[in-house]
C-alpha cells in the first residue's frame, strides 16, 4: 500500500513518510514506510526520491544509485535542494490525507 500511495506523489511534489504513514491509519509509523520506500528504489515505477523525512531532509539519499541520485531526480523536477535540504518545503509539500479521498 506505501507503494501505491507513493506512485501518486505528482512530478515537482514531495512527501513524508509519515504523511504515508498516517494515510494508511498507521500514525507514529514513519521508520516502517521508510523501510518500505528503501526496498523500492530499484523499482521504477515508485517514485522513491519523492519521500522525505518530515523537515524535507534527504534522509534516504545514501539509498539510491550513485549514477541516478536523489537530489539529481528530484531537482531534474523543479525541486530545489541545498545542503540536502528542499527548500519551500512547505509550499511543495503533497499530503494524501488532503489531496486524496479516504
């Protein structure tokens, strides 16, 4: 279900693991949807470089190929990353409690 939650996840947009987490009725569950998104990386069909921790942080780039990196995916978007950091994080940021019907 993470997975299928995060190929919803528009070009440009990021998200949380816990804002995963808390669509899915497993609030306080972030580290298990962030185990989930490290086995998807070499899925391409999950954008994996689209979840974030909950400050924007770059937590699984370590994660990802080195020929295709997070910060390369996600700035290839619009996003822009410094210091590991999206900024206007706020202002990109896609929540599925919001943008999704329960």
């Amino acid at each position: 279900m993470v997975y299928e939650v995060a190929k919803l996840i528009p070009k440009g947009r990021v998200t949380s693991y816990g804002a995963i987490g808390n669509y899915l009725g497993s609030k306080g569950s972030a580290r298990m949807v962030g185990w989930a998104m490290n086995a998807a990386h070499n899925m391409l069909d999950v954008p994996a470089h689209r979840v974030v921790n909950r400050n924007g942080l770059l937590t699984g780039k370590h994660h990802f190929d080195v020929l295709n990196p997070m910060q390369e995916q996600l700035e290839a978007e619009g996003i822009q990353v410094i210091e590991n950091q999206i900024q206007n994080f706020d202002a990109i940021f896609w929540d599925p409690t919001t943008e999704l019907e329960l």
